[in-house]
C-alpha cells in the first residue's frame, strides 16, 4: 500500500529508546523518510498510536496516509497493551521512578514472593469487576462466557485505567520484575502501582524499567530498531502487519 509519490501507506512499529520523548523517535522516522522523497515532499502524514513517555521504552506504532484513519481504528478497538515493569524494594521517590527525588528508604527483608503475588492477586481481582462494568455485557449471557473464556471483554468506552493481567516474572529481593497486560493506562500509572505494591507489602518500591512489549497486535518482534528507520524496511514492516491490523479492526468494529 503506496501513498502519493511512492511512499508507503499503513502502519508500522518501532522500538522507541528510553530517554527519548516520543515526538523525536517520529520525528527521526520522518526525517529519514524525507530524505529519500527529494524536494516534493517537506512533510509526511503521520500520527503516533498510544504515546510512550520519554523514560518507556517499547513498541510505538506509527502511521502513514491512510494509516493515520487506522490509527484511530485501533484506538477505538480498546486494545490490550502488554508492559513489562522492573521494580525495586526499600526506597520510595517523589515520581516513583528509582531516578526520582528519594523520600524514603525502608527494609524489605521481610517481603517474600508469595506475599507479592498475593497482592498481585488482589489487584487483578479488583480491576477484572471494573473491566465488567465498564464493558457493558451482561455477564449472565452465554456470548459473555465466550468471551471471557477467549480473554475478550473489553470497555465498550474508554474507561479509567484497567489492568487485565498482572504477575510476578522474577523476584530476587530487592528486585522484582512484573508482566502487566492493561488498557487506557499511561506508563505513569504503572510506575504509581509499583510504589503501591511496595506500600501494601510495608515496605516501599520504585520503579526502575517499563518496557511495553505489546501494542495491540503489535510485538517488540514487530519494532522497527534504528538502524532499520529506513523506506525499504518501513515497506516491508507495513506490509506484513497489514492482514493483522485489517483482521483486528473487522473482529472488532465490523466490516
């Protein structure tokens, strides 16, 4: 799929660097296009799906052309996003991040990893009735079970944010590392549940890494490194997601 003058048209992921704002990775991106376009064109059409904030890291989908209207069709699918999230007991920051002002230190010698998975329960628990309420199905039906057992309840509007999974990957105190699958979250929101976390187990924690590794149908597989943010590779990336992101957007908005 070509836009005019040749360049290509769809979506695409790249792998955004921590410590990088989102606008310059696109800005890159587009820069690099342009060069191979000559004088005609002095900039391109495209749009960032869901923002990751200059410490993230992960997946970034961006459009072209047409692709930005996809864009907005996958927002509108309400897609599950997949993150994992690094941790660090005994200190607690003004911004939860392990980088921030320090506000505390506190011992967690006490802390085991059955303790934190059930916390991790109990947090899962809690946001799976918000993920029902906010769904709209009704839950006594048999196309609710279905879809529950095939993990596809999903908010029927944008909703606060929800996690769907949450657990434990690695725990080797005083680092931990969790798989946090969630929707409508920002990477903030998982550097708050991090501190949470370490205030439900008396303790504290900060958050020293979120990576997403799933944006929608989307892979860290899919993300585009920089040494690849060139038109050739940028083709061959649209044109292998393009069957997934039209199955996706039919399955779930229709036709």
């Amino acid at each position: 799929m070509a836009a005019a003058g040749g360049l290509p048209a769809g979506l695409f992921a790249v792998f955004k660097p921590p410590g990088v704002a989102w606008e310059r990775v696109r800005g890159a991106v587009e820069t690099r296009l342009l060069r191979v376009t000559g004088p005609r064109f002095r900039r391109l059409k495209m749009g960032a799906g869901h923002r990751l904030d200059a410490k993230a890291s992960g997946v970034l989908v961006l459009g072209i052309g047409h692709g930005n209207k996809l864009l907005t069709d996958m927002y509108n699918c309400h897609l599950t996003k997949v993150y994992t999230v690094g941790g660090l007991f005994g200190k607690a920051t003004d911004d939860f991040s392990d980088t921030g002002k320090l506000v505390e230190k506190t011992t967690f010698d006490h802390i085991t990893r059955e303790k934190l998975e059930r916390i991790l329960a109990v947090i899962q628990g809690t946001n799976h009735k918000a993920l029902l309420t906010y769904s709209n199905i009704d839950m006594k039906t048999q196309e609710a079970y279905e879809l529950a057992v095939k993990g596809l309840i999903r908010p029927a509007v944008k909703s606060p944010p929800i996690i769907t999974v949450i657990r434990c990957l690695q725990f080797t105190l005083p680092e931990f590392q969790l798989e946090i699958h969630c929707l409508h979250e920002t990477q903030q929101y998982l550097r708050k549940i991090v501190h949470e976390i370490g205030l439900e187990l008396k303790s504290s924690a900060v958050c020293t890494q979120v990576r997403r590794i799933r944006d929608g149908v989307f892979t860290l597989d899919d993300a585009l490194l920089r040494t690849h943010w060139n038109l050739q590779s940028i083709q061959n990336a649209i044109w292998d997601c393009q069957l997934k992101v039209k199955a996706e957007i039919e399955k779930t908005l229709g036709p």
